[in-house]
C-alpha cells in the first residue's frame, strides 16, 4: 500500500524497488510475490501513460514459471485491456477483458476475476450503456461484497457511477459516487478518495451547482497534491475553471487552466490538454472588452485566438484518432463561427459534429447539437427549418431526462413561432417552458430528488442481507480504535465453529437489519428536512419582496437604491445558507441581523431590536438547521409590530440548556399568541413549515426538538428548542 500510494508522485523510484523486489521474490522461489511486485509496477505504468507500459506488460507471461503461464498471460491481457482503455480503444480493452474471462476462471483467482468485471462495468458506464452497466453491477455486487475489499468496492460504485452520469443521470451518479467516496476513506489511499470526489463533482456541475462542484473539486485536488499526483490534477483544476466562469474574475479561471494544460502538456496528456485549449477558446470570445482587458487579452483578436486554440485541438485529435475529441472540435468551432456571424459554416460544422456524435452513441450531444443548428436557422431568419429541427428534438429530450435541453428547445419553439405570426403555438410552447421551469425549480423536483436519493441508497442496501456484507457495513462505519477491536473479536468469534457461526450470523443479521432500518428512517428525516427547507425559501422571498414594494410605494427613488443593495445581501445569504443541511450559528445570526436591518429601514425605524448570546456558546463552533428562528422574527416584525402605537421592541436571546440551543424571540406589540389565525384568516405559513421541521429534527437527532408560546402580559414570546 505504501508502494501504491507513491508510485503517483515517483515512478522512477518506485520502479527501481519494485524490480528489485521482483528479483530477491524470484531468487527465493516466492514466485506469488513476484507476480504481484509485476502487476504493481504495471498499474504504475499505465497510471503515468509510460511509452514502454505496452510492450512491458506484453512480456509478462514470458517470466512465468512452469504452470503459471495461464495466469500470467490472464493478468497480461487485464493490464493490456487497461492500456487500450486509457487510450479510449473500447473494443480493444473489450476483447482483451474477454479472453481474460474465457473459462477455466478458477485460475484466476477472485482479485483478477473482480478487477476484470468492474473493467466491463466501467467500460459500459463509458460508452452510455446504462441498463447493461446496472445489470451487471447488480450481478456483481455480492461477489464484491463477499471479498470483503473496500477497494473493489469503491472502484464497482464508481464504475457504475460512470454509467449514470453519461447517461444523464447526475443526481442518481452523485449518490454513487459519494457510497463509493465512503468505502474509499477506509483503504487510505489519498488518490482513491480523490477520484470519487472527482466523480461527485462532476456530477454536481451536471446538476449546476457550480458552488458545491468547486468545494468538491477543491477537496479532491487536496487530495491528489498531498498523493503528489499531477495527472489528476489536470482534471481537477479544469472543472475547477470551468465551475469559477461567470462566478470569479477571468484571471482566476485561467489561473486553473493554464497550469492545468502546462502540465498535461508536460505530462503527455494530449486528449486533456486539447480539452483544455477548446475551453480556452470558447472563453476567449465570450468575455467582453473590460474583461478581455483585465485578463490581458487583446479583444479585437479574439476570434483569431480562439480559432488557433482549435486548431491545436484539432491538431491532437488527428494524431490521436479519438472520435469523441473530433466531434468536440467540430462542435467547438461551430460555436465560434456562430458567435462571429458566419451561420453557414456553423450550421456546417454542427452537422459534421452531429454525425460523429451520433456514431460514438453519445445521445446527449446529438440533442445539443440539433438544436444549436436549429438556433442558427434562427439566426438566418429560417423559421420553418428551425421548427422541423426542434421539433425533432424535444419528444427526445423528454424520453431522456434532458431538462435544460428541453428548455432551450421550448424557448426556441416558442421564438421561431412567434416570428411566422403563430401567437397560440408560440404562447402554448412558452407556457410548456414555464411550467417546465416552475417545476425544476420547485417542490415537485425537490421531492422528487429526495426520493431518488433514498431510493438508491435503499436498492444499494438491499443487498447487505448477508453476513459478509454486513461485516462490510461495519467496517466502512468504524471510526474509531475501539470499533476496530469490536470487529476483530467479532471476526474471531465467527471463526470458533459450524454452531456458534450460524447463530452469530443471524445474531449479527438482525442485527444489522435493526441498524439498517434505524438508518433508513434518518435518512427520510432528513430528506424529508430538505423539502420543507425548499418551501421555506419562496415564503421567505415572497415576503421580503412586499416589503420592497411597500417601501417603493411610501419613501424616496433614492432610498429604495439602498433598500434594494440590503435585499441583495440578504438574499445572498439565505441562499448560501439553505443550500446546507446546518450552519454555524453565527451565520444565522447575521442572517436575522441582516433582515432585522431591513425591516428597520422599510418601516422607517418604527422599533428597535437587541440579539444577545449567551457568552458559554461559540457561534462559530454550534450548528444549526437555517432559517428556523427567523418565522418567528418574522412574525414578531410583521404582527407583533403591526399597528402597534408608538416605537417597538424586538427581543431576541439565545442561551444553552442541558445541551439544547434555546431561542427566546419576544415583541411588546400585538403579536399572535399561540399561532392563531392572522389577520388574513389564515395561519403563518412560516410557523406551521417550522413545525414540520422541527418535528424531522426530533427524528433525526433522536431529541426533543420544538417550539411553545410563553406567556406574557404584552405581546408575544416564544421559546425555540434545537438540540445541538
């Protein structure tokens, strides 16, 4: 394991031990040990892409002893399968894999036997075959679980992580990638680990959490520098750039790739330093001039930048013959010539990009790119060309789960309709985008990816019903020295006999199926915490935006700019802060202080307000759940303040008792004693969400959570309890 962790970072060294190793194994007769020094240095090979990799791996039967040459030559055919992988020669590193598995299988033993599968399956999940990519996993995963390696196990999840996220399902790939990130944490292997975080973050960006994609990519590329590995980090510091695009200056996007292509250059990595300079393009020609400027860049000369960079690209993928980097070079360069105006030979370009998308399968693609033809027929004033097109295109992107290509080929419709007079057709596809849009945005979706979440956490569980992979489960859960102990003994207990053995195992099973099932329920506790914090977020905005309204109705243009810029810096973070399932205190803090501020300004300072802390609480160091208090600060503002004569007061203290958080909001106005009906007839929507919320608490923490009215002789108080 140590050798494996260092040969990232020093293949020189590394090789020079592992022949030797291979030498004082041979001179022994330790014949086992050789083979695995050979498929080590063989694995450090492929890992730095080393020209002799092919040829080295192709003489390893040659060193075999009498007998062995079988399972040499098997373990030739994996490594040389791997290498033709490496280079995307899919039906190669197929072929290999296949001879690999050609029976008798009982020579191979169950680590080459694994490895190989999880090959296909990856190599499946490669090519956008899902259902075979699932199926085999599925077929697979107790023959992994019953070898006991979290190794094996992390590299089957990602594989099939793979199948999912080219197959457009990021949300499903995101859930895989982070089970196979877990079992990965237990073998110490900092390079494993970055991988699944890799895969994690990929599949966030494909959801458009450019925020968490970055914090994930950053995790990862920790982990691949403190491993030395550079090869990794090419890919890591390109999705970083990609995530910081229209969210940081130009220089901090290019402080990514530009590093990142230096090092793939250096490194040999032509297929990533052509995806590099095709990104680099595209950046190019979409700043404007003051970023161009502050970039350093010249903008008059951008389109001939941005078509040498291509051009590079294209150079790279001629050598290499890689039919997926030709369509991204066809793509990419349609994209350019779109921007400059020259329609004809993008829509050229986009057809050549079509068809090599359509021949390596890559569905997704086939879709963006018909539709980006279609937007030049557009841009040329050919309405009927363009409807045909997308027309084409939608019931495809519905079948498939595309749902920003949907959109876009909604908004498209809707245009080119309205453009020939078709005003019932244009408003019927703009109402389907609305409507689409409404529902990706709000609950629907919300539930829905809470459901897919826990329904593929169940499925991946559903096969631990048996007694090696519970010992699994409980392996991937310690974290401490004393769990490893318990595991020890356990493992020695099972050992003792035929009696003890069956009644330990279903001892051990009931076991873990109560365990189990006490983890299914927290989980849905907490899924069920993400869609109420998702109905919080539109009530809260609805009710800052009237209170817009109503400060632009009753004071000055002027003052309403600075009333606006607060909003800003509110909404900012309760954004930041709802995307997290608990914050530090102290951010919730300056959330309630920051809509405090606001309501101070829209009522003309029509009260005071005091938050007080108790000085035994960090407010950096205690989580809790956000947006909880702040109904209530609501309440105490919009009725306890409402009609009340005279200047008013907002109280708001938070304090510690026996390990619970305990808010007290109290108001001298009229307030709402005891949720009663509003003045509206109707309860406080923010008060019963609230409720709701606390009560998944109590189940997830296994505590009391909750909140009670006090009373008080002059407005209202009320206690929030948080176990913390």
């Amino acid at each position: 394991m140590e050798l494996q962790r260092w040969y990232y970072a020093d293949l020189d060294s590394t090789r020079n031990i592992l022949e030797a190793e291979i030498r004082a194994a041979e001179a022994n007769g330790d014949h086992a040990s050789a083979l695995a020094n050979r498929c080590l240095l063989a694995e450090a090979l492929i890992f730095h892409a080393h020209p002799e990799a092919r040829t080295w791996i192709a003489e390893m039967p040659r060193w075999a002893p009498p007998g062995q040459v079988g399972l040499h030559t098997a373990w030739a055919h994996y490594y040389l399968g791997r290498w033709h992988g490496q280079h995307w020669q899919w039906q190669q590193e197929d072929s290999l894999l296949r001879l690999v598995l050609l029976p008798p299988q009982e020579r191979l033993g169950p680590d080459l036997f694994l490895r190989a599968k999880i090959r296909q399956v990856r190599m499946s999940g490669q090519r956008g075959q899902l259902h075979e990519a699932d199926s085999m996993a599925g077929a697979l995963r107790p023959l992994v679980d019953a070898n006991g390696s979290p190794r094996r196990l992390s590299e089957l999840l990602q594989a099939q992580a793979t199948a999912h996220l080219e197959h457009g399902d990021p949300q499903g790939a995101e859930s895989m990638f982070k089970a196979a990130w877990a079992a990965a944490r237990t073998v110490a292997d900092p390079v494993l680990e970055g991988q699944c975080l890799l895969g994690m973050a990929s599949a966030q960006i494909d959801q458009g959490l450019a925020e968490q994609c970055a914090a994930t990519a950053v995790q990862a590329n920790q982990l691949f520098a403190q491993a030395g590995d550079l090869r990794d980090r090419v890919l890591t510091r390109k999705l970083l750039g990609y995530c910081y695009w229209d969210v940081l200056p130009p220089q901090a996007v290019l402080d990514e790739w530009l590093p990142a292509k230096h090092h793939a250059d250096s490194l040999g990595m032509l297929r990533e330093s052509a995806g590099i300079a095709l990104l680099l393009a595209k950046f190019r020609v979409a700043l404007d001039s003051a970023s161009s400027k502050e970039a350093g860049f010249e903008h008059a000369m951008r389109f001939q930048a941005a078509y040498a960079l291509i051009d590079q690209a294209q150079q790279v993928a001629d050598e290499i013959r890689d039919p997926e980097l030709l369509a991204q070079v066809a793509n990419t360069r349609s994209k350019i010539l779109n921007w400059e105006g020259r329609y004809e030979e993008s829509i050229q370009g986009l057809r050549l990009a079509m068809a090599r998308f359509q021949a390596i399968g890559n569905q997704q693609f086939v879709l963006s790119t018909k539709i980006g033809i279609a937007s030049n027929e557009i841009a040329r004033g050919r309405w009927k060309e363009a409807v045909r097109l997308l027309e084409e295109a939608l019931p495809q992107t519905e079948r498939d789960n595309y749902h920003q290509l949907r959109l876009l080929a909604l908004n498209r419709l809707s245009f080119a309709h309205e453009q020939m007079g078709q005003f019932k057709e244009a408003l019927a596809f703009k109402d389907r985008w609305h409507a689409l849009k409404d529902s990706l945005e709000g609950l629907q979706v919300t539930d829905k990816l809470a459901q897919t979440e826990l329904r593929h956490a169940f499925a991946q569980r559903q096969l631990a019903d048996s007694l090696a992979h519970q010992q699994t489960l409980e392996l991937e859960r310690t974290v401490a020295a004393e769990s490893v102990q318990r595991l020890r003994l356990r493992s020695i207990g099972l050992a003792g006999g035929g009696v003890l053995l069956a009644l330990g195992g279903t001892a051990a099973y009931w076991q873990d199926r109560k365990r189990r099932n006490e983890r299914y329920a927290r989980q849905a506790a907490q899924l069920e915490i993400k869609a109420l914090r998702a109905q919080m977020d539109p009530h809260f905005i609805f009710n800052a935006l009237n209170s817009i309204s109503a400060f632009i109705r009753q004071q000055q243009p002027e003052k309403a700019h600075h009333f606006v810029a607060r909003f800003g810096k509110l909404m900012r973070l309760v954004l930041e802060n709802s995307r997290r399932a608990e914050v530090p205190l102290a951010r919730e803090i300056e959330v309630l202080q920051a809509y405090l501020e606001l309501e101070q300004a829209r009522t003309g300072n029509a009260f005071d307000f005091s938050l007080t802390v108790d000085p035994a609480i960090d407010p950096d160091e205690v989580l809790v759940p956000p947006l909880v208090m702040q109904p209530f600060v609501e309440n105490a503002v919009w009725h306890g303040m409402a009609g009340k004569e005279g200047r008013g007061k907002v109280e708001i203290s938070i304090r510690l008792r026996e390990g619970d958080l305990v808010t007290t909001i109290s108001d001298d106005g009229t307030g709402m004693p005891n949720d009663r009906p509003g003045p509206d007839g109707g309860r406080s929507l923010g008060t019963v969400i609230t409720r709701e919320r606390l009560q998944q608490l109590s189940a997830q923490k296994g505590r009391q959570a909750g909140f009670q009215y006090l009373e008080r002789s002059v407005g209202t108080c009320v206690e929030v309890v948080i176990p913390v």
